[in-house]
C-alpha cells in the first residue's frame, strides 16, 4: 500500500500548474502499510485546512 502519491497538472493555456504529494490518510482508521491492511481507530484525525493535523 502507498502512503502517498504525487499528483502533478499543468494546463495548455497555463492557468493551472500544481505539483503536490497527497497522503494516504483517512479519518477513523489507521492503516498498515506494509501489509495493506486497515483497521477502525476513532483516535486517528486528519487535518483540514482549520486545524493542526494529528497522526
């Protein structure tokens, strides 16, 4: 299992252009990424653009 990707855009006209790295994170679940398994874990936040993330 990855724990992220790199999503990368540029648009013709140019009024896009983004390069960033998206983790691999849910809320309420934490996940193994050795073995791709997930498991419930209330306890797991993750950020959104009003707060500090916590892992």
């Amino acid at each position: 299992m990855a724990r992220g990707i790199n999503l990368q855009a540029v648009s013709t006209d140019g009024t896009l252009d983004f390069n960033v790295y998206l983790f691999n994170v849910q809320p309420g679940f934490s996940f193994n990424y050795q073995n791709g398994r997930a498991k419930v874990n209330r306890e797991i936040q993750v950020k959104n653009e009003n707060q500090k993330a916590y892992y």
